[in-house]
C-alpha cells in the first residue's frame, strides 16, 4: 500500500472508505490511490447491474417470510447506489414471463455480492494486508 493512501485511510476512516466503497462502486479502490482497479471495478459493475435490469431483472422486496427472496434482496442491495437509483425510479420490477428474466436476476445478485467483496479488498489493502 502507498504510504500517502495509509495517511488518508487514517484520517477518513476504515468506516468512511468501507462505506464509500460500497456505496459507489470501485471509489474506495479510486481513494487508496489504485485508479485502474477503481475504475475496472466501477464500469464492470455497474454496467452488470445495468444488464441485469435491461434484461427485465427483479429488485427483490425485503421478506422475512420467504428466506431465497429476503437473500435475493440483500445481494440487491448490496450494490449501493446503482439500486438505490434504480428503486428511485421505480426499475427493476421484472417480468416472470421474459425469457432472460432469472439471468437478468443473476446479473442484479451477482453485482451487489461481487460489491461486497470489492468492499472487503478494499478493507484489506487499507489495513496492510495487500
């Protein structure tokens, strides 16, 4: 890790990058300072979510009741901004009936957990352990 990244890692905050990286993909990789992997995982991930709602994907709702569903929308979550800007504009009600419907719901999960992991690296570089 660069010395200049550990200084600002100090002074904003594990919580504050952990928090900025997931809610705008690849912006904590952009913070420490490794431009090409931020902005890799920014288009990349974004762009998988864009997929998954052209392809008339589900924003899974929050129940309880039902367990795969409740997992399907955290995983939504998951990707920050991106769903939060699409349940804004009210995208991602899905069609059961399209042909691509469960890949486009692949493309929405796999993002937001791909999102997740993008977090966790970006965790590790700033403590040292990368």
């Amino acid at each position: 890790m660069r010395a200049d990244a550990a200084e600002r890692v100090e002074s904003g905050g594990l919580v504050l990058l952990a928090l900025s990286a997931w809610l705008v993909p690849g912006s904590g990789h952009l913070w420490l300072g490794r431009r090409v992997k931020g902005l890799v995982f920014l288009v990349a991930l974004t762009t998988m979510f864009a997929i998954g709602l052209a392809l008339n994907g589900r924003l899974f709702p929050f129940e309880a009741s039902q367990p795969l569903v409740f997992l399907a929308a955290v995983a939504d979550l998951a990707m920050g901004l991106p769903y939060f800007l699409a349940w804004a504009l009210k995208i991602g009600g899905g069609q059961v009936a399209a042909v691509s419907y469960e890949y486009a719901n692949a493309f929405l999960i796999v993002a937001g957990l791909l999102n997740m992991l993008v977090v966790l690296d970006v965790y590790d570089t700033a403590v040292g352990r990368k």
